[in-house]
C-alpha cells in the first residue's frame, strides 16, 4: 500500500495526486462502485477507517473520511491518500482547520467518484436532519448509529424520526436484520393471533424499541420493551392464541426458538461487527421504506 501525505492542499491537488498514484501504480480507478464520505471525529478515525475499509471488500469504494479539527485555527485543509493492493479501492482521510470545518462539503464535492452512489456515514453523533445536512445533501444513503448517542440512542432515533427522509437508515437497524429475518420465517408456518408481545434487551438498547415498533406495525398488536441484562437483545417473547412464540438468545451467538406445539430449535443468531453491518446497507442503496415506517411508529409511541 501506497502512503502520501498532502499538507496545506486542496481538492484538485489531491484529485491530481490520486490520478498520478494509480498510473505509477497501474491500478486505474475502475471497479470502484460508490464513494463513502465518512464524517467522524479524529479519536474514532481509526476504528472508522478500518470498519469502512472491511466493508469496502465487499464494495470496492473511494473512502473519504471527513475530519473537522480546530475552527479557530488558519484555514487549511490537510490529506492522507492510501491506495494499493492491501486496500480495496482509495481512501482519502481529510483534515479540515478554520472556516472549512464549516464547508465540508465544498472540499468533498470534487473528489466524489463521477457517476456512481454516494453514501454517508456517520459512525459518532449523526445530524438530528441527516438529509439537509451539506455533507448528506451529497448522498443517496444516509447512515447513522444511534447506539453512539450519549443516552444510549432511543431519543436520538425519536428525534430523527421527525426529520426522516427516505435513504436515511442506522445501524442499529441493520443490527436487527438476523432477528427480523428468524421471526419472518417463523411466520411461514401457520400460527395463531398475536395478543400482545415484549422485546428484551440491556438498558437503552435502541435497537430493541425499534424491533418492537416493528413486530407492533406488521402484526398489529402492542409489543413492549423490557430490560435484561444483556448482552444487546436477549428475547423476543410473542403471546398468541394458541401459545408462545419466542426466540431467547443467552450467550451472543446463539438462540433457542420455540412455538406452540414444537420441539425447540437451535438457531445461529450472532452479534455482528461494525463491518458486517456496514457492509449489509451498502447492499442496498434504495430507500429502506420498512425502516422508515418502524421509526415513525417508534416516534409516535415512545414516552419521554
């Protein structure tokens, strides 16, 4: 892999600087299929970097990683560029000082890949509207991790909601994904009506409260959200007509499913990597429509 380091640059210079590396290099800029702008603060940079570069294998990308330092400081906009065998596409780490902590966006706009999605993402505390943000007006997909959030992210999801926009999506979402697909099937077999539900996690978890909003929408029945002690989401527990319907997870790895006149089954059902996740949203750069109508209902019902 390839280092150089640009201090006191600007966007065309690093643009020229990338075009120079891959000719010295003969790695010409193709393959690449969406740019991911990252924004986060300098002490998440580096475990950023390497959840957005796993990703990347599975999405071969241009990585900007946005980092707004001092704003009192000169203006001044520094920049690491990566590019090589040992990293799938380009990465650009950028460091803005003075007033283009406030212009991101007019230094990320040229080194944006012509012609190919653009995805945002913010690994930190995300903008309460991610879709009027300067940085997300860029991006088709807005991603965000409430699970970041200093009060564990239900209020900010709460918050979001009220400024959702469809490409807007968050991790704690995605986290959801093995859950929602074990229920779905669950449902395949016929059952009885739902009667009421509860959804079981650690202290704060917001993806719990979404999974419940969700489960309440699709099967139209009040789902509540009980503490345990974790680790993340514990169990699922659906009363229906003719019996219980659970999915209890103990140890992080696996679940035990059980319905009404069954034997239990033992399912894979693990807690994923900040990749893996990231990985999963890039799959998918339409609007998530099922997300948002999960977190409007989690607006509408979540007490303060």
């Amino acid at each position: 892999m390839t280092t150089f380091m640009l201090t006191d640059t600007t966007a065309g210079k690093i643009s020229a600087q990338f075009t120079h590396l891959r000719h010295q290099m003969g790695a010409p800029a193709i393959g690449m299929v969406l740019t991911l702008v990252v924004v986060c603060e300098e002490r998440d940079q580096y475990d950023s970097l390497r959840a957005a570069s796993e990703a990347a294998r599975e999405h071969p990308s241009r990585i900007i990683v946005v980092i707004n330092r001092e704003s009192d400081e000169t203006n001044r906009l520094d920049a690491e560029l990566r590019i090589g065998e040992s990293t799938p596409g380009e990465v650009v780490v950028l460091r803005l000082y003075g007033e283009l902590t406030e212009h991101a966006d007019s230094v990320v706009s040229p080194l944006l890949l012509p012609d190919t999605p653009v995805v945002a993402w913010w690994p930190g505390l995300a903008p309460e509207v991610m879709s009027k943000d300067p940085i997300g007006m860029l991006a088709q997909r807005r991603i965000s991790d409430a699970r970041s959030a200093h009060d564990g992210g239900i209020k900010s999801l709460v918050t979001r909601a009220k400024g959702y926009a469809p490409g807007d999506t968050d991790l704690s979402w995605a986290r959801l994904t093995p859950w929602r697909s074990l229920l779905a099937a669950a449902f395949d077999q016929p059952a009885g009506q739902l009667r009421k539900g509860s959804v079981e996690a650690s202290e704060g978890n917001p993806s719990a409260p979404l999974l419940a909003a969700w489960l309440s929408e699709r099967l139209g029945a009040p789902v509540k959200v009980t503490e345990s002690n974790g680790p993340g989401l514990t169990a699922v527990r659906l009363t229906m007509t003719d019996g219980e319907l659970a999915v209890s997870r103990s140890d992080a790895r696996l679940a035990t499913l059980s319905r009404p006149g069954q034997p239990d089954r033992i399912v894979a059902l693990s807690r994923r990597q900040t990749s893996e996740l990231l990985a999963e949203e890039l799959r998918r750069l339409d609007s998530d429509e099922i997300y948002g109508v999960a977190i409007k209902r989690l607006a509408r019902t979540h007490k303060s």
